[in-house]
C-alpha cells in the first residue's frame, strides 16, 4: 500500500487528508487552523506540517515520514504554464511563483505548504494539482476578453477559470453513474458552495466556464459579487472616495449573498429567514438561482443541449429544494436531459493524480 497525503494550503490554514493506495481508502484527514495568529501556536505553514505529521505518528497512522509515498498539493492557479498535475521541482515552483500575481491569496499559501513539506520529506515526490488545469481547453473565442489585444499579450488578461478539479471529478462520476463514456457526454457541472461556478463539459473537454480571469466573475456567491457592470463599479469609487483595496474587498468579502441580504452569507441561514418573512433574504436567494439559470441556459446553447446537468459543493448536495426547482425547469427545457447530484471529492482526485504521477516518476 501506499499512502499519499492531500495538502490544501491557505493562507491561515491547512487542509489535508490521507488515503491508502491502490485501494482509494480514506484513512484520516483534518485541518489546522489559525496559523500565524497570536493565539495560535502553528507560527507558519512549516509548523503546521510538522503538526500534521505529530499528529498522524501519534495516532499511529503512519510509523513515520518515510511511510508518506507521495504528496499532492492544490495548487490554485497554474496560469498558461500549467495543463495538467506535475511532480514538483525547482522548474515548477518558479513558474507557480510566476503566478502568484494572478491568485496573490491562494498561491503563495499554496507555495508555503510545498516547501515546508520538502522540509520534512526531502525524497518524497511531491505532486501539484491546478485548480485552472481542466479549463485549459476552453477556445480562445471564449477565454478572452474584449479589451486591447496588448493587455493580454502584457499581463494574460484572460477567463482562467477555477474550481477545475471538482468540475471534472464530478463529471466524470456522473457519467460513470449513467454508465455511458465520458468522452461522449454533454454535461453542465455545478460547483456550488460559498464559491460557485458553472462548466460546459464537451466530450471529455471543458469549453466555458463562469469563473474567469479571477473567481470573482460569474455566479453570486457567498461573499462574490458574480458578475457586475464594471462602469457602476467606478461610479461607486468615485462617489465614495474609495481606493482599489477598498473595492477589491467589497467585491470580494462583503458582497454576494451577503451583500444583498445584509444576514448572512450560510444558505441555512438565508432560507430561515425566508420563513420567517425576511423579504431581502429571499431577493439575494431569488437572485442566487436566477444567475445559475441564466448560466446553465447558456450553457445549453453553447453545447447545443445537454446530456446531464450535474449539482455539487455544500449548497448543490445538501439544498433538495433548490435543486429540485432547477431540476424542473431544467426539465422544461429539455426533457431528456438527466439531472444528478454528485458528492465532489477533489482530495481524492489530487490523491489519484498524485498517485499515478508518482509511480510513473515522470512530468
């Protein structure tokens, strides 16, 4: 057996799971958080690794290091650079620096954990996997943007798209549900959570997705705006005086279900206050389906119809009567299409592509 030990690294915290190899079995996980806070006694990602790996010796999971026989790291943004998992080298951490001002939250988290671990596994292979590498075979018709030709050629302004991992597992289990070939399905995969983004599976292929050159684009989300006209945006800042920074954060942390609601970014939350007559409560959930409407209609012009529109993420597989809402107008549309709700798992999709990486010993 070999154990293959999952990283998500962000910038306050550490996810991380352990599976046994070739079985797929789980065999622990957790997480770690508040690193770096003054409460916390995990001063950096290097103590918290060592935290994990006290913790998995202790309970007698592992013997020691050495019984860790790979590594897999999410690893948010992988640019141009990046369309599919790699063993990690000198070579690939410096083209995920490269990235950092593309995803500056997530990728220099991610970067922390990769080389706290080299400091604690000096000869096990460690694997990053790319939140963007599924979408890389989006055309470029629909990853650009309609601005001068040279801010992409300068800074690859671009739809990038995220959350790649959970799309592709989920559309691939689906299609293993309905027992029919992944390569030859039309599928709409439906990421949603506190993030939430919508993909066009063509065959095999991702070719449009919600998310875009950042998360912030697309979906309302928890905390998201989705997308807004950037002309109010500017008006905003100009009539409130505000600076980048204070925008970005708006954008980002204060808008979305929460923004609108002015209760909460939980759905559980939101749909308790829809019963007891919270009318704004219910406006940010009438919103929230809306959008998700407007993208999978979209969707079905973009594929020419679909064969499947699969739910995931905490929202999509736990709110029934959402997604049974959906699932009848969906219905209207096409009465052949099959609605299914799938559990994402895209720790043990970064275990199986660590897994398979790493015995091959190869990029």
């Amino acid at each position: 057996m070999v154990n293959v030990l999952v990283i998500n690294c962000g910038s306050s915290s550490i996810k991380y799971k352990l599976y046994g190899f070739p079985s797929r079995r789980l065999i622990t996980g957790g997480l770690v958080e508040k690193i770096g806070d003054k409460s916390s006694k995990i001063a950096n990602h290097a103590d918290g690794i060592k935290a994990i790996i006290s913790r998995l010796l202790e309970e007698k999971f592992i013997k020691s290091a050495q019984d860790i026989g790979a590594i897999g790291h999410r690893v948010v943004h992988g640019g141009e650079a990046f369309y599919a998992p790699h063993i990690i080298d000198a070579e690939v951490i410096k083209k995920i620096e490269e990235c950092c001002e593309l995803a500056p939250l997530h990728n220099p988290a991610n970067l922390e954990g990769i080389k706290a671990c080299a400091e604690v596994f000096t000869s096990t292979d460690q694997v990053a996997v790319f939140d963007t590498a599924f979408h890389h075979t989006i055309p470029e018709y629909a990853y650009m943007y309609a601005i001068p030709r040279n801010f992409y050629d300068q800074y690859r302004i671009r739809k990038f798209g995220f959350h790649g991992t959970s799309h592709e597992y989920i559309a691939r289990q689906a299609a293993k549900e309905l027992r029919k070939p992944f390569e030859k399905l039309k599928i709409i995969t439906c990421h949603l959570g506190n993030g939430c983004s919508i993909t066009a599976v063509d065959k095999g292929r991702s070719v449009d997705t919600s998310m875009g050159f950042t998360p912030l684009e697309g979906l309302i989300m928890g905390t998201r705006c989705g997308d807004v006209d950037t002309a109010a945006i500017f008006y905003i800042m100009q009539r409130e005086k505000m600076s980048v920074s204070q925008m970005d954060t708006i954008l980002n942390r204060k808008s979305g279900l929460l923004g609108v609601s002015g209760l909460s970014n939980d759905m559980r939350e939101l749909m308790q206050g829809c019963k007891d007559g919270n009318q704004l409560a219910k406006l940010a959930l009438d919103m929230f389906v809306y959008r998700i409407k407007k993208y999978i209609g979209s969707y079905f012009m973009v594929l020419g119809g679909a064969d499947l529109v699969v739910f995931s993420g905490g929202i999509g597989e736990n709110n029934k009567e959402m997604v049974q809402a959906l699932k009848a107008d969906i219905t209207k549309i096409s009465k052949k299409t099959k609605v299914l709700v799938v559990h994402t798992d895209e720790e043990l999709s970064i275990a199986e592509s660590t897994y398979n990486l790493a015995k091959k010993g190869t990029k």
